[in-house]
C-alpha cells in the first residue's frame, strides 16, 4: 500500500546491483510512494545489465558514477538535477566492497592496500558524496540522505574483518557531516544499520548463511527484510522525521537489544 509519502520529491539512488540488492527495493517503495529519481552505481557494475529493468520499471535515468570519483560525483549531482528538473530532496548511499573480504583474508593479515580501497569505497565515498551536493549546493533544506551500515561497526564480528572498522568510519562520517550540513542546510543525515540480508554483499562474508539463521533466532521479530529496510529508508527520505539526524538506526528486528533468546538456548541444549 502507498501512501505518497515522496510526492514531488527528487531523489538520487544508489547501489542497485540486481533484484536483491537493497537499493533496489528503496527504488521500488520510492516510485511506489511518487518520487522521481536518478538511478547510480559504478561503471563495472552497468555491465551486469540488470539496473536497465529497475529503471525503466520506475521511469528513471541511469547516471553512472564511480562513488570514489569526485568528478564523476560532481557529473552525477548536476547532471541529477537538470534530469529530475530541480534540488534533490533524497540520497541513498548503499555502497559496500572489500576486497579483504572477497579475498577471505582474516582480519589480523589485513592486506593494506585493499584496507585503503574498502576504506575508499565504502566509507569515504559518503563524504565525497556529501561534500560534492554541498558545494553544489544541490540538496534542498530538509533532505535527507540515508547510508547502510552494519552493527559489526559497535560490536565484534569476526567474519566482517575490516568493513567493521569501515562502518564505523561511515557512521562517524554521518554524524560529522550531519552537523555541519545541518546548521548550514538543515539537510539530516543517517545511517540505518540493517539486519543479515541475502544480496550479492551480504552473502561474500564467510559463513553468512549460518550466522543468518543465528541473527532471525535472537531477534525477537526475526531478521529485517531488504524491502522492510526500503520501508524504513522510505519513511526517513519522507517529511514525517524532520527532526532525526546524525543518528545510526537499528533496523534488524530487535536483535541489537537482544542478549540472548530462548531459540538459542534450545539450540544449545539448555533447557527452559
Ligand atoms: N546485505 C547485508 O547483509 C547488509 C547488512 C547491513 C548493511 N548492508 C549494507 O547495505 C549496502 C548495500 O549492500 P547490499 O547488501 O544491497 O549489496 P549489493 O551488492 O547489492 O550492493 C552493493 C553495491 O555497491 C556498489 N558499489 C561497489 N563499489 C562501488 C563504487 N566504487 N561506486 C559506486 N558503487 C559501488 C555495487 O555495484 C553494488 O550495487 C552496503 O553498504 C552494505 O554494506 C548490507
């Protein structure tokens, strides 16, 4: 059901790989709720093809940007504004790779130069992002610019070796700029940290299908969903949370603030 929460609003969205990503639901609840927006990811990544069915299913332009490029971020920001015809009202930043990661190289062998590139990509790729649309001056007052994250960045993950690290930079970046943005702009940044969830990303961490069904039996609601995250990024690009920025919010079905659950004890062998 659609509630025209984004009528009139221009947005720019990122991350939209395939039909799994997470980006790709927040392109469908946000045509569904009436924005109009430009889809971007990076230049290799056009060549899966996929993204070309997510844009002429919402009626979007594809405007290819690698997120660590500023020229490319500026292409993508002035180009956005002259397509959609006006100031951009919302961001998602849904951007994630390290090659440590892919690599399967533990966390205590890091390899440095790949740390630098995660780090690139996935961290500081907000703050180009962020500083390009404040030098252009393409955000109006009261956008609002959402980025995902992982709660690996509060708490040891082992498996999530140097993104940890990197989401926490991300989150910071979130609240730094936040500030500063905010009493400039009044545009509000957040960061929503998203349960386990089966896309391309999530599924190249080490034993990600296990710790999966850890996750759904110690939230008490069970694993959030790739489209209830899109819900949720809905209703924070819409004009109904003002006044939240500079926050990193739990999205993951309570499993934060869960220390353990009886499912899990079960599973032990302890009884109840
Ligand atoms: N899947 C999960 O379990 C999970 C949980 C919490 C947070 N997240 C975060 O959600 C976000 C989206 O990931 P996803 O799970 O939908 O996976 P995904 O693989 O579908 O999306 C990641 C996107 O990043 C893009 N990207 C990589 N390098 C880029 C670059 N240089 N420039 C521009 N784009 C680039 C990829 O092309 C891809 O579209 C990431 O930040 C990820 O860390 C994912």
């Amino acid at each position: 059901m659609a509630y025209n929460l984004l009528k009139g609003k221009r947005g720019i969205i990122s991350g939209a790989l395939d039909a799994n990503s997470i980006a790709w639901k927040v392109a469908e609840k946000a045509h569904e709720e009436g924005a109009s927006f430009v889809l971007t990811n990076a230049p290799i990544a056009m060549r899966m093809g996929a993204i070309n069915n997510l844009a002429e299913a919402t009626g979007s332009k594809i405007i290819p940007a690698d997120a660590t490029n500023v020229e490319e971020l500026e292409k993508l920001f002035s180009e956005s504004q002259e397509v959609l015809g006006g100031k951009i009202d919302f961001v998602l930043h849904s951007i994630g790779m390290s090659v440590n990661i892919r690599k399967k190289i533990p966390y205590t062998e890091l390899n440095y130069d790949y740390f630098m590139k995660g780090i690139d990509v996935s961290a500081m790729s907000l703050h180009k992002m962020l500083a390009v649309a404040k030098k252009l001056d393409a955000i109006n007052e009261w956008g609002s610019v959402v980025a995902l994250t992982y709660m690996a960045a509060q708490r040891t993950y082992p498996f999530y070796t140097d993104m940890a690290d990197i989401k926490a930079m991300l989150e910071s970046i979130a609240r730094s700029f936040g500030y500063h943005y905010g009493v400039e702009k009044k545009v509000r940044i957040n960061t929503v940290s998203q349960s386990p969830t089966k896309t391309t990303a999530g599924t190249g961490i080490k034993g990600f299908g296990d710790f999966f069904d850890y996750a759904e039996a110690i939230a008490p609601l069970g694993n959030a969903s790739a489209e209830d995250c899109a819900n949720y990024c809905i209703t924070l690009f819409s004009d109904l949370t003002r006044m939240v920025t500079m926050q990193n919010l739990f999205h993951d079905g309570g499993y934060s603030s869960t220390g353990v659950s009886n499912e899990i004890m079960q599973k032990m062998g302890v009884e109840e």
